[in-house]
C-alpha cells in the first residue's frame, strides 16, 4: 500500500504513463502520419519510420554514459541528475510534437528530422529518467514497482493509438495536430511532476533491516 501512496513513486507512474503514451503513439501511429501528411510510399515508409528508432538506440546509450559522468563529477544530486533527465525526456519531445504538427509534405526532411529528434529525446527516459529510478527508490522491490508501473503504463498502449485513430478518420493535417497537440499535453504533464515529485533516495519502505538479513542467512531462507 506504501507504493501506491508514495510521491516518489506517484512520480514514476505518471511519468511512465505519459512518456508511454508519447512512445505508442509514435510506435503505432508513423506510417499513417508519414502516408496521410507527408506523403510516403510504402516502400519509403518502412525504411523511415525505422530511423527514428535507430537513433533513439543511440540516444538511450549516451543518456545513460552522461548521467552518470554528471552523477560523479558534479555536485548535482542523484536526485536532481534524475529529474532532469526525466524532464528533458519528456518537455523537449512535448515541444518538438507541436512543431512536427505544422509540417506538411513540402517540408518531408525536415518533419522527418523533427520526429527523430522527438522519438530520441524521448528515449532519454529509458537510459537516464524515471525508468532508471525504480531502481534507484526501490532496492530489493524494483521488480515488484516496475511491475506495478508498467502495468498503469500499458493503459497508453491501448488509449494513445485508438483515440489517435478516433481524431484521424478523415486523414487530415489538422486532424494530426490535435492528436499531437494531446499528445504534447500529456507530456508537459510528466515532465513537470517529474521536476517537482521525483526523487533518487531509497524509500523507508524499501529499506531492509540488517538484522532481519542475518536471520535469514542464518536461517537458510529468502527475503
């Protein structure tokens, strides 16, 4: 029940559920935007909606090497390192969807640059954000919080592409910048709890009394 009421991982929730929905809608949802307002192929289609996540493998890479440089020669706190982070990964793809709404089919490079940038920024959550926090709050339990947020965090799964499909039947520029611009909300949202609630010390709930480890060692037994 301590979980479920601890502000830190209130935070991680929210955050995860948002940086989901942002992640889905883009998973599900480049090709038709790339074929409805850009105005791809097929055979293009496929071959660009695979670079926003080549570079997003990168991204995840070096957000996690900078972390942890800044972690250990800064004074930045754990905490402070995290909410940045997670912030980042959420305020500059919420800013850069809005941009990618304006963008029609005599702009193809430069909608696609946009969307690489958005879905890599994005990616600084996996290697640096609220996702590495679990671990950091949790200790023993991580498992058990990661669970329990992936499980919130797959309600965007099914939401994020349905209502994107809901908003687009007419295929329409216009009808993309509302779904982009809800889109863009729902990340504001967890990049600004993130800065406020996040936080990179372990939980009291989390913590393990020595004590009872001795027993069990001595016991034989698990914890």
């Amino acid at each position: 029940m301590e979980i479920l009421t601890s502000k830190a991982c209130l935070s991680i929730f929210i955050a995860h559920f948002s940086h989901n929905w942002g992640n889905y809608l883009f998973l599900t949802q480049i090709p038709s935007f790339l074929k409805d307002v850009l105005h791809f192929n097929i055979k293009s289609n496929g071959f660009v909606s695979s670079i926003p996540y080549a570079a997003s493998w990168i991204s995840t890479t070096i957000a996690c090497f900078l972390s942890d440089y800044v972690t250990k020669k800064t004074n930045f706190s754990r905490t402070m390192v995290r909410r940045i982070f997670s912030a980042v990964g959420h305020l500059i793809p919420a800013f850069l969807i809005i941009g990618l709404s304006f963008i029609d089919c005599s702009n193809v490079v430069l909608g696609v640059v946009i969307l690489t940038l958005g879905v890599s920024f994005d990616a600084v959550n996996t290697g640096a954000g609220y996702l590495v926090n679990i671990n950091d709050i949790a200790g023993p339990y991580s498992g058990i919080l990661f669970g329990v947020s992936n499980t919130i965090a797959t309600l965007p799964g099914i939401l994020s592409p349905y209502i994107a499909g809901l908003m687009t039947k007419n295929h329409s520029q216009e009808e993309w910048q509302m779904v982009f611009i809800l889109c863009s909300v729902i990340y504001i949202v967890g990049g600004l709890i993130s800065l406020v609630l996040l936080d990179a010390n372990i939980q009291p709930w989390a913590k393990i009394d020595q004590d009872t480890i001795k027993k069990s060692d001595l016991n034989g037994e698990s914890i």
